[in-house]
C-alpha cells in the first residue's frame, strides 16, 4: 500500500481514548516533516459509498466537508466519492486546481490482525486499492488510513462484510484528529496555512 518501503508509519490504536489527539499531533508532525510551504491543505477521502468497509474516505469526506474554506478543501463524499473509476482524473484536477497544496490522502486498508482497528499515519503516498488487487496510481504528500479489516484472502468480500461501526467509530477519531490539528496550527500562526 505505501510507495516507500522504509517510508516512518505511525500507529494509533483507534480504540484509545486519545486516538484523536495523537492523530493531532502526528499530523502535525507529518506536516512539519514534509518541510515544503504550501497554499491550501487538501484531503482526498478515497474509497465506495457502496462497499461497508470502502466506506471509510467518503465518511470522513462528509464529516470534514462542513469545515471547508479558502485553505481546507475536500474530495471524496458520500455525495460524491472518489473511487477507483473516477480517481486518476480527480487527482489531475486536484493539480490542476490546487497546484500550492498539501494531498493528504485517506483510505481505508486491510492488515494483519493485530493492527485491525488501527490508524496510521505517515510521510509519502500511498496506492489505494492495492489490498483488492486493484493497480491504481499512488497519491498523497501525507496518508491516512484506517484498517478496518485483515488481509487475506478475498479481499472484496471482507471488505463488505466490516461491520458499520469500526468504519463509524474510526471515521469519527480521524476526523476529530484532523479537525484539532488544522485549529491548533492555525491558532499557532503556522505560516504555511495562512499564506
């Protein structure tokens, strides 16, 4: 799923209490890390309002969309998702569009069992679909994913048969993650978000 293999990935347990706040602050993190000024932060929540465990971008797509400003745009809703068939023509629009921005990328993801339930976080791209066996192109200056599910064998049918509430329950922690990060670099005057 991630482009770098020795690229940092962070993980947080969604289940914690905290999960939101150490989003926060890995986010922020991954910010400073990534070193470049940038004009607009954009978030592209990738994934299918119709498959249960796909559903983790368009949900968060919708719980951030809301917050939407001259700095903080979104792609990726349940109104209207980015998904396999519609993703390598939103990302030229996106570049297009925002040619000052920081990507940050959300899916959901498959793992081992003993990280299902986990967030992670890091530097560099990622390859959405690549648990299903899907070749899509890789996105993102910033990741965020969720593991809603284990990898294995088919892929397709474990990813619709996740329970509602994981993808719920990490949707909300990631959202609040990110939303107390932007208010926190924000009211710390970070000049990259201010340009």
């Amino acid at each position: 799923m991630f482009r770098k293999k020795d690229a940092e990935v962070y993980y947080i347990n969604e289940r914690n209490r905290s999960a939101s706040e150490e989003l926060a602050s890995l986010f922020s993190y991954c910010i400073q890390k990534d070193g470049r000024m940038f004009r607009e932060l954009v978030f592209l929540c990738i994934g299918s309002d119709r498959i249960t465990g796909d559903s983790l971008g368009p949900l968060i797509g919708y719980q951030l969309s809301p917050y939407c400003s001259r700095i903080f745009h979104v792609y990726g809703t349940l109104d209207d998702p980015v998904h396999a068939l519609n993703l390598p023509d939103r990302i030229s629009y996106i570049h297009s569009r925002h040619p000052e921005a920081l990507l940050v990328a959300i899916d959901a993801s498959l793992g081992s069992r003993r990280h299902q339930g986990y967030i992670t976080i890091g530097n560099g791209a990622i390859r959405p679909g690549a648990g299903a066996g899907k070749t899509l192109p890789e996105v993102g200056d910033i990741f965020i994913t969720g593991i809603v599910n284990v990898s294995g064998s088919f892929e397709q049918l474990l990813l619709q048969t996740t329970r509602l509430a994981t993808i719920f329950h990490m949707a909300e922690s990631i959202s609040q993650g990110i939303l107390l990060a932007c208010r926190e670099l924000e009211a710390a005057g970070t000049s990259e978000l201010l340009l």
